[in-house]
C-alpha cells in the first residue's frame, strides 16, 4: 500500500510535522486563555451562555449515537461503525466536558474539555482514512490513534502539574488532522459509493 505515491506524501507530511513540533521548546497552557468575554451567571450558573453554547454537541452527540446504536443512519461504510459511534460519543462528551470547563476555567476542567475533543478527532481522522483510503488501514489505525490521543491530553496536564506544561504533542493530536483530512479527500476518492451504512 506505501508504493502508492499520495500515501507517501501523506506519511512525509505526519513525519514533517513530527519533527517540526518536536524541535521547539514545550509549550505550556497560557492561564490568560481560560478567560473569556461573557462571564455574565443566569440561574447561578456562572458563564451561563459559554456553557449553554455546548448544548448542541450534547444534543447531535445523542442523535448520531441514537441513529447508529438503532442502525438507521444513512452513508457511511458498516465496517466503521465503531468509528462512527466513538466518534459522536466524543461530540456528546465534547458538550459536557466543554460545559464544565466553562463553568470553572482552569487546567483541571480543561482536562475534561480536551479528552473528549481527541477522541472525537481520531475516530473521524479514522474513518476519513476508511472511507477514502482503506478500511483495513483504518481499523488498525483506530485504536493506536485514540490512545495516542488521550495520552496527549494526560501528558500535557502532568507536565502541567510537575511546572513545565507541554502542548506539543496534544498540538499535533489537534491540527495534524485538520491537514490531513482536506488533503486525502483531494488526493483519494470515496470508497462509499451505493456502499452505505444501514
């Protein structure tokens, strides 16, 4: 499958980006990004409309979770169902621990907001290579990238304890596939065709 020009470029980029993270200093959480323009409180709740504002993740995590537990959701490749379903799992979690952040901004709650958002990001980085890559590759590449994932989020908030915060790895976790996903869908065509998820 690497004889296949588009994946090399893909795995040089990943390779590119490793390096290029890794060769500058750690780069700790700024206590100045927990504060945040609206910190009006409704109905004793504080940041009332930062924490509202992730209703919506909460509400489209149970409807995709809902609509694939119940297999009623249309598109999609069956053998990325657990893709699929780890993926609005990580949308619902996003809304509550986004919620909680919110509420109390600090390294402790966003903890609990950037867990969710690594889990969500890997099993859609997952199937986005299923879908357009291979199914097989996907599979392989699912759990090693949810790990990795977490382990970003637990890494940074332990060097955050022990003085030294270190973003690097959760940064490559976060915007690694933001370059990625546009360029395989450039580079790859969908496997989905009349193939859909029932």
């Amino acid at each position: 499958m690497l004889a296949d020009n588009r994946l090399k470029i893909i795995l040089a980029i990943i390779i590119v980006a490793i390096i290029a993270v890794f060769s500058i200093a750690p780069i700790a959480q700024q206590p100045d990004d927990h504060n945040f323009a609206d910190r009006r409180s409704l109905f004793n709740i504080a940041n009332f409309f930062n924490v509202l504002s992730n209703l919506p993740f909460v509400i489209i995590g149970i409807m995709g979770m809902r609509l694939i537990a119940l297999r009623q959701a249309t598109g999609g490749l069956a053998e990325l169902q657990a893709m699929y379903l780890t993926f609005f799992a990580g949308v619902f979690l996003i809304g509550l621990g986004s919620a909680y952040y919110h509420h109390q901004p600090d390294n402790q709650t966003l903890l609990w907001n950037r867990l969710p958002m690594t889990i969500a990001f890997m099993a859609l980085f997952s199937a986005i290579v299923g879908e357009y890559i291979s199914t097989q590759l996907a599979r392989k590449l699912f759990v090693p990238l949810l790990i990795f994932g977490i382990v970003s989020v637990v890494y940074w908030y332990a060097t955050e304890l022990d003085g030294h915060g270190d973003l690097r790895a959760y940064m490559l976790v976060q915007f690694l596939p933001v370059v990625l996903i546009p360029l395989i869908l450039w580079l790859f065509d969908s496997t989905l065709n009349n193939d859909k998820y029932i």
